[in-house]
C-alpha cells in the first residue's frame, strides 16, 4: 500500500483526547487520519475502509462503571460484528490510555484465545491516584508487535502518561499463568523503568500507577493489537519534552514518533 | 412487575485498594480504631421483568455484561418486588 492511500480511522466521543495530535503523528508521516465520532460509523458503518483503527486517550463516558468500560461494551453492542472482521483482517488496532481501557474492557487485548468474552485483565486505579508525568519505558518486545517492530529491543523509550485508572492486573489466581503466556505469545510490549533502563519492579514514581510487572503496554497474540497507557502523540516531537531547552543535542522527533511510524511502514510494507 | 435491584459490586480480596486505604488511614487519624476500609459501588436498578427468578437472571447478566470485571470484582445482588 503506498502510504499516502494508508487512510486510519481515530474514533472521537463524548471526552476522548488527544485525537488532534495523534492524527497530526499520522499526517507528519504522510498517511491520512479522519477524526470520526462513533455515531457516525455506526450510521456509515464503513470501518473496513481503514487500514488502522485508533482508539484515543481522554475519559469517555466520564470514567463511569470502570475507564473505558462504557465505551467497550457500547461498541461491541454497536459495532460487534465489524470489530471482529476487522480484527481477523489483521487490521492493527491501537489504544493510548484510555483506548487501552477500552481495548481491555472489550476482551481484545490480552485476547490469550482470541477475543473473549469476558475481560482477562483489568486498569486498576492507581495506588496513588491520578498521575501526569513523564516516564520511561523499556521495549519488551521480540518482533511481533506491529506498532513497535522498529524499536531496538532493550531501548529505553521516553513518553507521557496522564491517569488515574492504569494499574494493569491479571486475576490475582492466574497472575502467574497470565504472565507466563505474556512471554510465550510475545505480547509484552512496554514495562516501566528508570532512565538508565532498570525496571521499577513496582516502586513510584518510575512506575507511577503500581503496575502487575511493571506493565505499560501489551499487544494480543497476532501483534496487531496494541495497548499502552502512556501517550506517545505527546511525545511525537522532541519540543514536547517539558525540559527540552536543555538537552545538550537536539533532534526533530522524540519516541512517540517510533509508534507511528512502525505502523505506517508496517503498513506501506503489507501491501 | 417493577423490582428494585441492589447489585453492589467489590473489590476481590487480594487486589490492593488504594481508595480503601487512604479512607482508614483517615479515619485512624480521627480517632476510631479502623481496621480495613475497602470501597464498593452500589448500582440501584429500576427493572422491569415477569418474575423474580427473570430479575434476577438480568441482574447477574448485567454484572457480567458491563458492571463488574471479574479480574478484580465481586458483585453481590438483591432483589425487591415493587409494591
């Protein structure tokens, strides 16, 4: 596919954000991403014209029930059935903090079986409630994810987070089960770390929300569903950084970019 | 018929609940002798259905459905026939 004909649909709806910049990420690679409310798809129902499904950040529907818990199980009532084609198309789905709830709360993520009917994971409230800072995150991943696969293995990248529900947690029976298949799937994506790349094995604020394993991001079997609860549009351009002015070499991109652009090639790629 | 359902819905025992928490820790501060606090949610539903068996059918489905996640939820349902 030639990546100007690369069209990514980011669903808007009553307190989503952050879709301006994640769809000027997309625009700054040369791809085209329309702003779309869920109302409108569900009247157009045209999803498979998309090459990638976005969820974005924000608190929609207000947090209520649990984050991004509205938001999943309306959209499997709505859009079930065009979810699901577009899943098994392969099409790559991403969700940034919230859309990471919502991607949880609808089974597509960790989707150990395929998506599931009930959710196998769970964004907890964070052990010292809402949180908005930088953080660093170490990439996990082998070469499954297609929102990552230009990241090096091992680096360190830098990103934003801002929530109040994003303690990742498994069924506290199951956690080492759980986490033995996050391994053998390659579906670990990100984990919090400090800047030298040490894990935060649990403490704050490296690890700001008291993450199961330090958990900050994973992607479904297939790789092509991915979730992560730091922001990487707030993190696309170098000048985003809040201490930036002081870097002693300066660049054009920060790490968000290495999401985009993973897709985008991925995509150019796939044909 | 019209019942009024009381689905409160918990934190499962062993999941850190920092709401919990913060709200003993305060109520030591003021004096009392707490323990544990841990925090739930009440859902009270207006629900119309034949019989109580089927109101409490809908009520479990929708614990299962949208109110609870069993990662971390235990839910626990009452049932009152409108009179």
């Amino acid at each position: 596919m030639k990546r100007a004909d690369i069209k990514i649909c980011l669903l808007r709806v009553g307190g989503t954000n952050c879709d301006a910049e994640t769809k000027r990420s997309f625009e700054a690679l040369g791809a085209k991403a329309d702003i779309v409310h869920v109302n409108e798809l569900v009247k157009q129902r045209n999803l498979i014209e998309y090459s990638a499904l976005v969820f974005p950040g924000g608190f929609s529907y207000g947090d209520y029930v649990r984050a991004g818990a509205i938001w999943a199980k309306w959209i499997l009532a709505k859009l079930g059935k065009d979810l699901e084609a577009f899943v098994d198309d392969g099409r790559p789905i991403l969700g940034i903090c919230n859309g990471f709830q919502v991607l949880v709360e609808a089974g597509l993520l960790p989707a150990f079986e395929g998506v599931s009917q009930q959710p196998e994971a769970a964004l907890a409230n964070n052990v010292r409630g809402y949180s908005c800072r930088w953080v660093y995150l170490k990439h996990e991943n082998m070469d499954k994810c297609v929102f990552t696969w230009k990241v090096p293995k091992g680096m360190v990248l830098r990103m934003p987070i801002a929530h109040g529900e994003g303690r990742f947690i498994f069924p506290k029976e199951k956690e080492k089960e759980f986490l033995k298949k996050l391994y053998d799937n390659d579906q670990l994506v990100f984990r919090y770390c400090n800047g030298d790349g040490e894990y935060a094995e649990g403490g704050f604020p490296e690890n700001p929300n008291g993450s199961f394993h330090d958990i900050a991001g994973i992607c479904n079997p297939e790789g092509t569903v991915f979730g992560l609860m730091p922001h990487p549009e707030r993190a696309f351009y170098w000048w985003q950084q809040p201490d930036w002015t002081s870097k002693k070499r300066m660049q054009e991109y920060g790490d968000g970019k290495l999401v985009f652009e993973s897709l985008i090639d991925y995509l150019e790629r796939k044909g | 018929m019209k019942y009024r359902l009381k689905i409160h819905v918990s934190l499962k025992l062993g999941h850190s609940d920092p709401e919990g928490e913060t709200t003993a820790r305060l109520l030591r501060e003021l004096g009392y002798k707490v323990e544990n606090v841990s925090v739930g949610k009440v859902y009270r539903v207006l629900l119309e259905a034949d019989t109580t068996k089927e109101a409490e059918r809908k009520a479990e489905e929708m614990c299962k459905r949208l109110l609870a996640n069993p990662t971390k939820d235990d839910y626990a349902i009452v049932v009152e026939e409108t009179k």
